[in-house]
C-alpha cells in the first residue's frame, strides 16, 4: 500500500491547455510575437528562445510586417497579457523585462499556431457550414 501511494505521488502533473479556447482569444500580433519565443526554426532543444524586451522590440522595429508598426508599450502590454493567458513566463523583478517560453507550453502553441494559420485560409473560425 506505502509503495503505491509513493508511486503516485512522484508522478508530475501537467496542466491541460485549452488549445481552441486559447486560440479565439488571441489575435494576429499575438500569435506572431508568440511566434518569436516558440519558433525559432532550430533543431529540438534549441527551437524556443527568451527575450530581454528592449532587445525584442528592437529587432520588431527593424523587421516589416504588422509588428514594426508596435510602439514599446505596446509590445509590452502585450506581452503582459501573454503572460497573464499563461502563454509565457516573466522573469519577476529583472531589469530589463525579460520574457521566457515554458516548456510544456510548446506544443500547445504550435498547435494554436497552425490554427491560426487554418483560420487566414478560412478553415476554421469563419467556416461556412454548406447547406446539403
């Protein structure tokens, strides 16, 4: 009885994600500066990185696209709210603001990712239903 009780206990809990609910509370700069920490387009264990805001923000600006356009409070305030979704940890009480992945929120952002990805071709939020 003692050694299954000690079993279970050492088992790690992950959380679920509610990957479709996430997914419909973002929007598309969202989804691209997630895109910056969970897509770095390297190998495995190097295929997430962290972010010191100023830094991120600079290479935003010189880069084209909707995100060039974001001013640093806004970029922060976004980040804020990523944090806050549970999408990205903070390093508390660091100067300057430093934003990190989680690690077991990896695939769940690739995932809400290649939704977002169906929605821009139409597959998935705005379907329509054929009538039969």
């Amino acid at each position: 009885m003692g050694e299954q009780y000690e079993r279970v206990e050492q088992q790690e809990v992950l959380p679920v994600v509610d990957v479709a609910g996430l997914a419909e509370r973002l929007d598309r700069i969202d989804i691209l500066l997630l895109r910056k920490f969970y897509h770095t387009g390297q190998p495995y264990p190097d295929d997430t990185s962290c972010h010191i805001l100023r830094l991120l923000v600079d290479s935003v600006h010189r880069s084209r696209g909707p995100l060039a356009r974001l001013s640093y409070g806004a970029i922060r305030y976004r980040l804020d709210n990523l944090v806050a979704l549970g999408l990205l940890g903070k390093v508390h009480r660091s100067n300057p603001a430093a934003y990190m992945p989680l690690d077991f929120l990896a695939g769940p952002v690739r995932r809400i990712m290649v939704l977002y990805a169906a929605d821009v071709v139409g597959l998935w939020k705005h379907q329509e239903v054929a009538a039969p």
